[in-house]
C-alpha cells in the first residue's frame, strides 16, 4: 500500500500595523508526497492587508511552499528582507505580473516546476499604508498517474472577496498547443507521453459529446460538467480502454481497471 503524505502547515500571520490584517497561506494537500506548507503574512503598515501563497499540492514529491506576503512602513524597510542587493527601482523580474495602485507596485510572484517537486511560489512586497499583497502560490507536484504538476498561480481578487468564478481555468492544466495566457501562471511539468495519450484519447470523447448535443468544441477541454463522468468512462470501457477516468481537483487524472 503506498503511503500517503501531511498536508502542508498553514502560514503565520502577524499583523503589527493599525487596522490591518494578514491571512496566513493555506497549507497543500496531500498526495504520495507531502502538501507544501502556506506561506506567511506580515503586515508592518496601517490600513494594509497581506495573504500568503497557498501551498502546492503533493504528488510523487512534494508541493511547493507558497511564498510570503510582506507590507513594508516604508521604502527603506526593504533593506531589510532584500539585504545589501536592493535594486533600484523596486524588484520586479522580467516574468513577475504586477499591478500598481496609487503608484505602489503589487507584485503577484510565481511559483514554478522542478522535477518531480513542486516549486516555491514567489514572495510579494508591497510599501506603505492603504496596501494589498498576496504572495505567489506554491507549485504542484508530479502527479502518480503521469500527469505533470501545475505550476503557482497568480492571486486573484476575486478569491479575497469569497467569490469563485465557476469558469475560471488559472489552476487547470490548459489544452495541448495552446499557449498559456494567465497572468502570473508559473511553469507546469510536462505530461508523460502515456498521460499525454490518454489525455487526448479523453479530449476526443468529450468533442463526440459536444457534437451530439450541438455544441461548439470552443470550451470542450475545459469542461467539468457538460460532460457526464460516467459517460466518459463508459465509451472508454465501450473502445477497449482497460483504465477510467476521474477528476480530482479540476483535473483528470487515470488509473487501471482493477487498481
């Protein structure tokens, strides 16, 4: 029987500025290997609000850790987490996605892939009062079924204020040749070819789907719904296929008939 990994440890959160408040990252779950743990919040200014990246989910290995949201009182505070190699003007690398609020800068860092590992989302700083940072989400590992993790995702409004669009695709794996668009996505492991095979075989049913009830193939990877588990599975089984199809998580993941 295979192990099964911790979920990852939610981050601290530690507010010292007036009327602020700071949300620790939300610990990954577990797979084989262990959830990444949540990154942490601080807030050192007034009127502020920092959210930590949430940990990566665990596969084969590890999820990634969510990278730490700093507020900072001031500008020369950034000595201080950045050290002697501050640059100037304030840090944003060339794959950072960053918005800007009264000429603050919000950095939305990235999580990344590495091997089997999930990689660490990035950290977000933000300087002065009346600010918002959220730190990169940790990445997700390899999953046992062949299915590459997915990289850190970029933080979305909408998740602070409670509200989850039903179509949002920024924390699923996107169709094969089509060019990743979400703002902020780190990179995501590549699928193994017996995944990829799969993947597609599944891709094809769904568009049979879709022709018979007349729908157009724009959304058909995406779909969740539309698309009755069941009735996947029963055109695999119907082909020959000796492996099923389930969804964890947004995603699909497959097994062997009888495992």
């Amino acid at each position: 029987m295979k192990r099964k990994g911790s979920g990852g440890r939610g981050g601290d959160a530690n507010v010292y500025g007036e009327d602020s408040t700071a949300e620790g990252g939300i610990g990954g779950d577990a797979v084989i290997g262990d959830g990444g743990d949540g990154g942490h919040a601080i807030v050192a200014a007034d009127q502020s609000h920092a959210v930590g990246g949430r940990g990566g989910r665990g596969g084969i290995g590890s999820g990634g850790r969510g990278g730490d949201a700093h507020i900072l009182p001031d500008d020369a505070s950034l000595e201080d987490p950045l050290g002697a190699d501050k640059p100037d003007p304030f840090p944003v690398g060339p794959s950072d996605s960053y918005i800007t609020i009264d000429g603050r800068i919000i950095l939305l860092a990235r999580g990344g892939q590495n091997g089997d590992e999930g990689g660490r989302g990035g950290d977000g700083y933000a300087v002065g009062g009346n600010s918002f940072v959220a730190g990169g989400k940790g990445g997700e590992a390899s999953q046992p079924d062949g299915r590459g993790g997915r990289g850190g995702r970029a933080f979305r409004g909408d998740e602070l204020l409670g509200q989850h669009d039903t179509q949002r695709t920024a924390h699923m794996r996107w169709p094969y040749y089509e060019p990743i668009t979400e703002p902020g996505r780190g990179a995501d492991a590549p699928d193994t070819p017996h995944y990829k095979a799969r993947r597609l075989i599944v891709e094809q049913i769904k568009k049979r789907y879709f022709a018979l009830q007349g729908l157009s193939f724009d959304g058909v990877w995406w779909d969740r719904e539309v698309v009755p588990l069941a009735w996947i599975n029963e055109q695999l089984e119907a082909n020959g296929h000796l492996w099923r199809a389930s969804v964890v998580d947004d995603e699909y993941e497959f097994s062997d008939v009888g495992r």
